[in-house]
C-alpha cells in the first residue's frame, strides 16, 4: 500500500531560521514519523512538482510543559529539510511568505 503524499507532508515548519534557507532552496517540513528519505522526496516532488537533489530528516524530541500542578511533554516529531537541485524552480507556497 503506497501513501499518498500529503499522509507523509504534515505541514511546512515556518521559523526565522527555515525561512533563511529558502534562498539556498532548502525547505522545512514536518512529516509523519514513519516516513524514510525516499517517501519524503517523493512527496514534495509529486506534491510541488519540483526536483529534488538532497533530504536531511531529524527527530524533534517533545518538551516539557507545565499547566499548574500538572506537566507533560508535547508530542515528538519528524522535521526533514529538503534541498532542491540548481535548475528545479522554487516552492511556490513559501514565495508568498517572504
């Protein structure tokens, strides 16, 4: 059963530092946790249409957070940057935020 792209693309991680890499064209990304490199940039080029040359993935531990008496962690995470080659043209959704 293959999945679909967006069951692997949760949502694109918007923070100064990844908003720096878009001139290089490297993008953020939260993706499922299960994904491997080649799920991930199979997605974004089915997603986007563009090409991509290069996939770094990390797991984000969660953090402790309090609320009164109580405290927990908040969820773990996959976060992948996602280099795209020199001719593939640029993410048109992160275009609109600069």
């Amino acid at each position: 059963m293959s999945k679909l792209a967006h069951d692997i693309i949760l949502k694109p991680v918007i923070t100064e530092e990844s908003m720096m890499g878009t001139a290089f064209k490297k993008y953020t990304f939260k993706v499922a946790k299960n994904a491997n490199k080649v799920e991930i940039k199979n997605a974004v080029e089915e997603a986007f249409g563009v090409t991509v040359a290069k996939v770094n993935t990390m797991n984000c531990k969660g953090h402790l957070r309090r609320y009164g008496r109580y405290e927990g962690y908040t969820p773990a995470w996959k976060k992948a940057i996602v280099t795209l080659t020199e001719d593939s043209k640029t993410i048109d959704f992160f275009d609109g935020l600069l």
